[in-house]
C-alpha cells in the first residue's frame, strides 16, 4: 500500500474521533436545554420539545460511540498494515488512564471539578435548580470524552510519519 492510502487512514481516524468529540458536545448541552423545554412543554401542553431534547440526547451519545467504534477499526487496521501490529501501543485503555496529555489534563481536571461540584450541589440541596444541569452537562462531557484524550485512538491521530534517511551529523 502506498504511504498516501495511509495518510488518508490517519485523516480518517481523525476526522471520526472530532466529530465524535462534537456529538458529546451536543449531547452534554442537551441537558442545558431540557429545564427550558420542560418549562416550555408544561406552558403549551405539549410533548414536542421533551421529544426533541430526548431525540438529541440519545442520538448524540449513540451516534458519537459508533463513530468511536468506527474509528477503532480504522485505528486496528492502520497498525496492523503499516506499523509493527501492536494493537496495544504499549499503553493503557483510555478509562483508567489520566492526564496522559494536555487535553486529557483539561478534561480530567473539569471531570474531577465537576463530580465535586456535582456532590456540593447535590449536599446543599440545590438539586431542582438550572446549575445542577450545568454540572451534569460537565461531567458528561468529560467523563465522555475523558476515556477518548486519553486513549488509543487520540494517540494514534498524532501519528507522524518520520523520514527515514542518512544521519549527516
């Protein structure tokens, strides 16, 4: 196989794991929307908007994990064709793993703020109210996306290609 066959591998990888960042976005900032819609649904007596947040919600987290899967595939058979066919890399999966890099640092460390801000609001008795969302809408996404930035998957988009050729020291 050609070295550009692989580089498109490599911008697929990519492509799959962003947009699949992008759709645990949108699900984590459906739970923002649904104190509005219920409020909405309550004043109009309809079920429209609870079925269009519901639809977002798991639409979003189903769709972003089969693109991850997609994405692992790709991610297998790139190292099994053009790399040494460690499937491994020599490293952990990306759930027990934590603050492997910068963006798993900021992910990791607004995971571990948001649980602890979840467990304040959840102690002070704040629970019916729009900031209980916002927390949930962060540690959504970042227990979501903690596993990717720290993962496989994320390794292998930084994937270089080093030239190989005489040393001219």
């Amino acid at each position: 196989m050609s070295w550009g066959r692989y580089e498109y591998r490599g911008k697929r990888i990519r492509c799959l794991f962003w947009i699949a960042v992008g759709l645990f976005a949108i699900h984590a900032s459906s739970y923002l929307l649904m104190p509005v819609a219920t409020e909405f649904a309550e004043s109009r007596n309809s079920n429209t908007p609870l079925f269009a947040i519901g639809c977002i919600f798991w639409s979003s987290i189903v769709l972003g994990y089969l693109l991850i899967a997609l994405a692992n595939t790709e991610r297998k058979n790139f190292i099994r064709k053009r790399l040494n066919g460690d499937l491994s890399m020599q490293c952990h999966i990306g759930a027990v793993t934590f603050f492997s890099n910068l963006p798993a640092t900021i992910v990791d460390a607004a995971l571990f703020a948001s649980v602890v801000a979840f467990a304040i609001i959840y102690c002070a008795g704040f629970i019916n109210r729009y900031i209980t969302y916002v927390a949930l809408a962060i540690v959504s996404f970042s227990l979501n996306t903690h596993g990717l930035f720290n993962g496989r998957i994320y390794k292998i988009t930084k994937y270089k290609r080093l030239r190989r050729g005489e040393n001219h020291e």
